[in-house]
C-alpha cells in the first residue's frame, strides 16, 4: 500500500512538495527465502513536485545532502546482491559476468561493519577505504580496477532499481559526477606464439587415428582462424561452412554472431578427421570436438571436448613436441599480429576476431604498428 499528500505552500515562488510514503515488500525476495518471512521497508522520499512529466528526480535542480541520513532507506546489501544477479541472469549476461560481480561485491560486504548493511548507508569514505585496504594487502593494479568496476555498475543499477529504494551510489556525488575514481592500469602485452613454433607443432603431430587428427584440426584452427579457447571447444558442425570455408560463431564474447574464414588445408584435414572419427550419439555427433575414454582412441569416444580439455592437450602437445609452452590465447595475439603483418586492414582483424571496436585492437597491437610505422618511414621517406 502507498499514499500521497501535499504539503500546501504560500509562498508563490516555491513548489508545493510531495511526501510520499510506501509500505512494500519488493516481490523478488520470493525469490530469496520465505516470501512471509521477508521484511517490510518503509521509503520516504521528500522531492519539488515535478508539472512537465518528468521525474521528480531529473528536475530537481537544489543540493541535496549525501549523508545516509537522508538518503532514502533501501533494503540490505545481501538482498540487493541477489536481486542484482537475478537481474543479470534473467538479462542471460555471461556466466563469468555474473561471478566476477558477485565475488568483488561480497568482499566488500565483508569488509563492511556490521551496523551499515543497507544500500542506502554506503558512503563514499566506506568505498575508498575498501579500495585503499585491497591496495594495502598487495593486490594488482587491475585487480584493485576489477573491484571499482564492480562496485560502480552494482551501486548504478540500484541507484535505478525501484526495489531498493533508489539510493544514491556513494561513488558519486549529487550532481552525478565521480567523487571515488581508480585510474585504469596500462594495458599489459599479452604472450604471442611464434608462427614457427605452432607450425612446428603442427608438422610433429601424427595423422594415425581420429584422436591424433582432432589434435591437429583443433591447433590447426586455432592458428587459422584466431578463435578464442571456449569458442574452439563449442564448434558445432552446423558452425561449419566447408564449401564456402566459412565459420560462424554463434554468441561471441561481444554477444554478437560472428564469421571466421579459413583455409582450404583446414577443409582438409577436417573431412580426414570426420571420416574416421567413432560413431556415437547424436547429440554428441553435433559437435566438431570430442575427447577420447582414458585419451585411448580405441576405447571409443568419452564426451564433448571442453576449453579446459583443449587447453590441457595443448600443453601435453607442446611438452611430447619438446617445443616452448603455449595456449590458445597466445596462438589468438600471433594470429592477430601475423595477419596485420600480411596486410590485412585493422577493421577486417577486428571483426575476425570479435573485437567489439577496431579501437581495441588497435590498443591490443599498438607495438605493432609502431614497428609498422617506423618500416614504412624507412622505406618511403627519400
């Protein structure tokens, strides 16, 4: 149940105001525990009565205090968390999105005291002294980043969210601008495999039975297409345009569809491959990947090839070879760097390899085209 009023003002010069007052009990906590059992909020907002539609919010142009006073009372931080991810989940945001949200938050509930648990109570001095004690322990400069993330789209969504209350974020004052900001760290280099090395690989692998040919589709792919680990274990046949040598991955880490081109070789080898591979069900059949029972190839087909599977038969691969150790994200930046090295435009590399903005992959290779500039200066310049 809710009610509003207003509060009647001589003066002509000011608004009248609006206090309204709500009893709720936010219907997603049915979600969290026994609907009877969760508790009533009470939320008083005090707000200029708003004439032209907009929200009261939006038109309120005076300062308004920072204090967790007076901001409006919210529901415990525990719950919003719940709600937060529910919402997330629902929004089919990615797994690791929703484990890297929830782990930064709950460390900072831990670290709070116990007498402020409600959204609302959160101060910008609560925030930076949780900043400043994960830089104390020692952590990394893009772990301690990882936590502001966090903790800035958490406070945002409910600084939006009716269900909480509204409560203003602590990382921000009442104009909307940033009072807590953690600079970005430089962005570190990632390892590149050299092109010799996988090649190398490539030729010590054995074409003897269908495991063996998996092996060499799978590090053959990689090096051709650039594909990420997770997206290489997914491949389903149906991803798979042999005549047109075309790959489409369905949901990229960007969440978009994207095509990857490959070569005839890779054709090749994949027919070699589909050709001996075991008969099994066909809901394993659907997918271009599988691992072996015991890594024996005789004893039949085990499952579904998974990132951590094809990562771990990289490293076998690599130490049987006795050649240097490499992944699959480092075999990814060698295909990037040998592509913009064969000539291929910035724009094509980026949507090759899912990059949300050729921006980004020009920041991931930005050594690149330094020593791209400096040759070209050299050559042209008389």
């Amino acid at each position: 149940p809710s009610m509003s009023f207003v509060v009647e003002k001589d003066c002509p010069k000011i608004h009248p105001k609006i206090v309204r007052l709500s009893v709720y009990t936010p219907p997603s906590f049915c979600t969290i525990g026994n609907a009877a059992s969760a508790a009533l909020h009470l939320q008083v907002t005090t707000y200029p009565f708003s004439c032209n539609g907009q929200r009261p919010q939006d038109r309120c142009t005076g300062p308004r205090s920072s204090s967790p006073k007076s901001r409006t009372l919210s529901v415990q931080i525990e719950q919003a968390l719940t709600l937060f991810l529910n919402t997330l989940l629902a929004e089919d945001w990615a797994r690791k999105t929703l484990q890297f949200y929830r782990y930064h938050v709950e460390k900072f509930i831990r670290w709070l005291p116990s007498e402020r648990r409600l959204v609302g109570d959160q101060r910008a001095s609560d925030v930076a002294a949780f900043i400043s004690a994960e830089r104390t322990r020692g952590m990394s400069k893009a772990t301690v980043y990882s936590c502001y993330r966090a903790l800035d789209g958490f406070f945002n969504w409910c600084a939006e969210s009716e269900e909480v209350g509204r409560p203003l974020s602590p990382m921000k004052n009442q104009d909307g601008r940033r009072v807590i900001t953690v600079k970005k760290p430089p962005y570190k280099q990632a390892r590149r495999a050299e092109v010799k090395t996988v090649d190398a690989l490539i030729d010590f692998l054995p074409t003897d039975n269908w495991l063996q040919l998996r092996n060499r589709v799978a590090v053959r792919l990689l090096r051709d297409t650039g594909v990420r680990l997770n997206e290489a274990a997914n491949i389903k046949l149906q991803d798979l345009d042999l005549t047109n040598r075309v790959l489409t991955i369905p949901e990229s880490k960007n969440r978009k569809v994207r095509k990857v081109r490959f070569t005839t070789t890779l054709v090749e080898e994949v027919n070699a491959y589909l050709a001996c591979r075991p008969k099994c069900s066909s809901k394993l059949a659907a997918h271009l990947f599988l691992s072996a029972i015991n890594d024996d190839p005789a004893k039949g087909v085990r499952g579904k090839l998974t990132g951590a599977g094809l990562q771990q038969m990289l490293t076998k691969l690599c130490e049987r070879a006795g050649l240097p150790h490499t992944n699959a994200h480092a075999i990814r930046h060698m295909f990037g760097t040998k592509a913009l090295n064969n000539g291929i435009r910035l724009e094509s590399v980026s949507q090759l390899m899912g990059h949300h903005d050729p921006s980004f992959t020009r920041q991931v290779y930005a050594d690149l085209f330094d020593e791209t500039v400096q040759r070209e200066y050299d050559e042209h310049w008389v």
